[in-house]
C-alpha cells in the first residue's frame, strides 16, 4: 500500500482551480492509488503521473521504492505546457520530497 501526501501549495491550488464536485472526484482517484499507483496518465517517464477531469489536471509523483505518492501540481488547459516543463526542470528535488 503506498502513501499518498499533498503539499500546502497543491492544496491551495487544487481549491482555487477545482469545483467541488472535481475535488470530490480527486479524493476518490487518491483513495485508488493508494491500492494501484500507477492510475492516471504517465508523463514522459513512468514515475511522473497526471489525474484529469473535465480539461484540469492534478500532477504527481511516485516513488515504488519509498511506497510514496506526492501530488504537488494543478493546472488547467491553458498553463499545462507550463507546469509540466517546471515538473521536470525541478523533478530532482520533487522526487526528494517521496523519500
């Protein structure tokens, strides 16, 4: 069973971007990746994931090792391109953070 950890910014992005019934559908996806980590669409490499609804976008990490799920990322269609390129210019110090 793996751990699933949020961070303070990804919460408050997640509230701000999200609509309740988004977010209650999130709660449900983590609930499942808590059993089947590798749930959502991967991003260039296997451990860098994405959760979808309705155009937005939950990103987060996986680390098999340490048995830890960490969302840190929300954006929509606009910025996606965005966030992504800044998950993977700061994905060494992200992956830090599941140890």
């Amino acid at each position: 069973m793996f751990k699933v950890l949020v961070t303070q910014s990804f919460i408050k992005e997640l509230k701000q971007l999200f609509n309740k019934i988004e977010i209650e559908k999130f709660n449900l996806f983590k609930e499942k990746l808590k059993q089947n980590s590798y749930l959502g669409d991967q991003l260039r490499v296997p451990f860098v994931r994405e959760f979808k609804s309705k155009g937005k976008r939950a990103y987060f990490i996986v680390n098999s090792k340490s048995k830890k799920i960490i969302f840190i990322a929300c954006s929509n269609k606009k910025n996606q391109n965005y966030i992504i390129n800044e998950i993977f210019l700061n994905l060494v110090e992200l992956i830090k953070l599941t140890n």
